[in-house]
C-alpha cells in the first residue's frame, strides 16, 4: 500500500498545481505521481506536480522541480514558482525576500509582496533574458520558412499558414498573433502546434490578440498538459514577442482566461519582470 503524503493544492490565475513540501515529504516516482495527482476525476486535479525542495546551490533559498499531467518534468513554470514562493515564505522554510529559487533554468530571484506582513499576496519574478538562440530554444528552422524578420518564422497548422516567434523564457515557446483569440479552436490547433517538427522537445503554443499598445489577451496550449487558464512564462514570451515585432511597449497588461498580468521587458538590464497573484486553495494527503 503507498503512504500518505501531504500536498496543498495551489494556483496562479488558474493554473493550479499538487504542491509537495520536499523538505518534510520523499516523492520517489514524481512522473507517476504526478499523473495521478492530475486526474480531476480519481485524483486531486491539477495542471500537474511541483516540488518544493532543498536547493543544491548554496545561494538559493529552495528549490522547484515541475510536472506536467502527462508525467514529462519541464524547465520552469512562472505561475507555479510564484506559488512555491508563496508556500516557502508562509510556511516558513524561508523568510527572506527577496527570495531566490532554484529552477529548471537556473536561480531566480523574486520580490514579495504582503497582506500585512505576514502572507505573501503578489510576487514579481525576474525572469531573467529572454532566448532566441535556436539552438538553446530548441527550433530547428530548417523545419520551418523564414521571412524578412529573422525572429519570425512561418509554417503550415491544421492546414492554414501561421507566423511564429520561436523564443524561450524557461522553456520552450512559440508565440502567434492573431485578430480574434477567442475564436481560435485551442483543442485542434492546440495538439498540432505542440508537436511541430521544428520545436524537437516540443513547444507551449500561445496566441495573442492585441487590445492596445500596453494591452494583450491571451491563450494557452501547454506541452504536456494541454489548455491552461495561465502560463507565467508564457505571458512573458508573448511580451517580448509584441516588442520585437512593433505590436506593443515593454511594460503590458496581460488578459488570461485566469486573470490578469502585468509583464515588463525591462531595457535598462534585458530582464523580464513577470508580475501576479500566488493563491493556496486547500492541503489534505493523498494515499494514492
């Protein structure tokens, strides 16, 4: 029989995680946990598993590790490390802020913002650069057509031409701009635009509508979970790509079915500032 372990549930705009304390909790197969967890009908449903661990470099606080529904581990998750400095900070594993944790990507630094000193209510998270190198995205453009812009490319979807920035921010993206996001069929295009030949660790697919220069609406299809109400790092592609292709400023609104954004391509130092809310929902234990 397997053991209890204790998890919180947690979101960020929506897209929810199992969050499991690693400092207190051994987690030996996190793939098939993580599979398990995610079923909204027989588990506790979620977009997916995050541990928060002890961090194996000695200038981060903690450390994340995230899972998507199908079991495959992904780089980072801007909404599930808001979430992991929410949990750290209130539960006390840390209480420094800024708070510094390890990811997939690399050691981040996140500012908190509280509800009267002692919960943390927002976080904004440096993201760090953004990546357009395509060989540390990955993309391979020879699967792809090129146009005058060289961060643009073009390729076939479900039958219909689409242009895409290829760009990672923590994990592989392509970013489309469309007039009407609302009328995109996610769940056709979606499965497609993930497993495109051009992106071979497969890709988080967004489209983007532009409401305003300081303005976007958006919407998710997530490798290795599908159609998400968030993606932090998502949110953040979708800037810079606005950016460097004269859609937007450096400093956006961005509309999610899950909420709100606030996203700024800072130019003074090159970094990505990712601004938004950290939720706890409800913690149990889970027997499996």
């Amino acid at each position: 029989m397997m053991r209890t372990m204790k998890f919180t549930k947690m979101h960020g705009l929506g897209n929810d995680y199992v969050y499991i304390n690693g400092f207190a909790e051994r987690v030996d197969d996190p793939a098939d946990v993580a599979r398990k967890v995610s079923d909204r009908h027989f588990g506790i449903g979620s977009d997916g598993l995050i541990l928060i661990l002890p961090p194996t470099q000695s200038h981060a606080d903690v450390r994340m590790r995230m899972f998507n529904i199908d079991g495959s581990e992904g780089e980072m998750c801007g909404n599930g490390v808001r979430c992991v400095a929410k949990y750290a900070f209130d539960h006390g594993l840390t209480k420094n802020n800024p708070m510094r944790v390890e990811t997939g990507r690399g050691v981040l630094t996140l500012n908190l913002k509280l509800d009267g000193g002692s919960k943390v209510e927002q976080v904004t998270v440096n993201m760090g650069e953004p990546i357009f190198d395509p060989a540390k995205i990955p993309f391979d453009p020879t699967k792809a057509v090129a146009t005058k812009d060289p961060k643009v490319f073009r390729y076939e979807l479900g039958g219909e031409a689409m242009e895409v920035v290829p760009i990672s921010t923590g994990n592989p993206h392509s970013v489309s701009f469309v007039n009407d996001v609302d009328a995109l069929d996610l769940n056709k295009i979606g499965p497609l635009a993930e497993k495109h030949p051009a992106f071979p660790k497969k890709v988080n697919a967004h489209w983007a509508q532009v409401i305003s220069p300081r303005e976007l609406k958006m919407r998710t299809w997530e490798r290795g979970s599908g159609i998400t109400w968030a993606c932090g790092t998502g949110a953040s592609a979708v800037c810079v790509s606005a950016v460097i292709t004269g859609r937007s400023e450096r400093k956006v609104l961005i509309h999610l079915p899950g909420g709100d954004l606030n996203i700024e391509w800072r130019e003074s130092d090159g970094n990505i500032y990712m601004t938004g809310p950290a939720t706890e929902v409800f913690s149990g234990e889970w027997n499996g």
